[in-house]
C-alpha cells in the first residue's frame, strides 16, 4: 500500500540536511528537566532519502511574519527575507522544499514557505565549539531560551530551545501536528555536528526536539 502523504511529511520533517556536493512551544516540553536525548542519525542524502518518498504537495499557509518581528538570519524566516540575506539558491530536489545556498554553506527545508530545519556548512575549515555556538545565534530568534544541553553517542553537541517567537512564526500552518517531532509548538534544536580534533564542521537547526 502507498505511503500516506501524513507519514512521508512526518518523514521529510524527521530527515536533517546533509551537504550534497557530491550528488550535483505552548509551552515547552512537560518535562523540562530530562526530555529525551536528541539522536543525531548518520548522515543521508537529501535527494535519496526524501525525493522518492515524497507523495503529494505539502499544504501552505504562510504566516505574515517578517523577519523584523522574528529577530532572526534564519529558523522561521520566509523564503523571501531568507534569500534577502542569503541571495537566490538552487533547488536541492525537484518536488521537495529544499535549497542550497553560498556555494554550499547553507541548505534547508521550508514547510509553509518558513524554514523549518537548516544546516550550516564550514567547508574549507572546521570551528571550535565556542565559534560555532556564536554562529548559531544568528540563525533562531533572540528570545529562545535553552532547556537542555546534551552530548550524543557520537559526540555531537545538542542545545534544546523553546521560542515563543518560533511558536508564532507557525502558529496558522495547517502543518501544525507535524512540525514539531518530540516537542511542543515553539521548541527546537541545534546540533553542533564534530569534526577531528573536536571541532564543528556543521551545525542543524530543526524544529521539535529529538528529530531523526
């Protein structure tokens, strides 16, 4: 039997971007003091594991937001205020809101024309920890307050958030059941992705908490 299109949308949701070079809340979470460990998969493609599962188009509802109001270079912009700071990109997979940016520095997923998960690439030089944590702070609105930091099997750095900023950016999306895995409306994650030497050659913004 066909995959329903609310299973593969909770799927694409689920994926992290991965670089494909080679290929081309309420409130927050119940339990704040010990959500779940967010698990980092290993990496994918992009266009193998999300173009041929892809059924139907996504339903948008795009929030008025502007990027003004949600104070941030990055999580929950529109695609508009994204490319105003970024410039035009190309599409990573045809049928699938996904795009690529700066020569590959920047990919991510937009549900209801807001990015909803991005990746941010060091490509000739990986940063330290500290670096990278600076960077990601230009990428999600200035009122998100972390919950939890954890360190995953594989080393990885995970910082977990609550935004009401994030939660209002998404707060008209018909999307709205499926766009927060693990979490409540308003949370999300930053994973600080390790290099050699314990330096962070990506970091992945996604909405939820625990994605996979």
């Amino acid at each position: 039997m066909p995959n329903s299109p609310t299973l593969i949308l909770k799927f694409v949701l689920g994926l992290t971007l991965t670089l494909i070079l080679a290929a081309c809340g309420g409130e927050s979470p119940t339990n704040t003091t010990s959500p779940a460990t967010p698990t980092v998969p290993a990496t994918k493609s992009l266009v193998a594991g999300v173009a041929t599962n892809l059924a139907g188009p996504i339903t948008n509802a795009p929030s008025t937001l502007t990027q003004s109001q949600i104070q941030s270079q990055g999580l929950g912009l529109s695609k508009t205020d994204w490319e105003k700071l970024h410039g035009s990109g190309t599409t990573l997979a045809p049928g699938i809101p996904s795009f690529q940016y700066e020569k590959g520095q920047y990919q991510i997923i937009m549900i209801d024309d807001r990015v909803t998960q991005l990746q941010r690439y060091w490509l000739s030089q990986p940063v330290s920890l500290d670096m990278a944590k600076e960077e990601s702070k230009k990428l999600y609105p200035v009122d998100a307050k972390i919950i939890k930091s954890v360190v995953t099997s594989t080393k990885d750095n995970v910082d977990i958030f609550f935004s009401d900023i994030v939660k209002q950016a998404f707060a008209s999306s018909q999307n709205s059941g499926l766009l927060w895995p693990g979490g409540a409306p308003g949370n999300f994650t930053v994973t600080y992705r390790q290099a050699v030497n314990n330096q962070i050659n990506s970091l992945i913004i996604a909405l939820g908490v625990n994605p996979t």
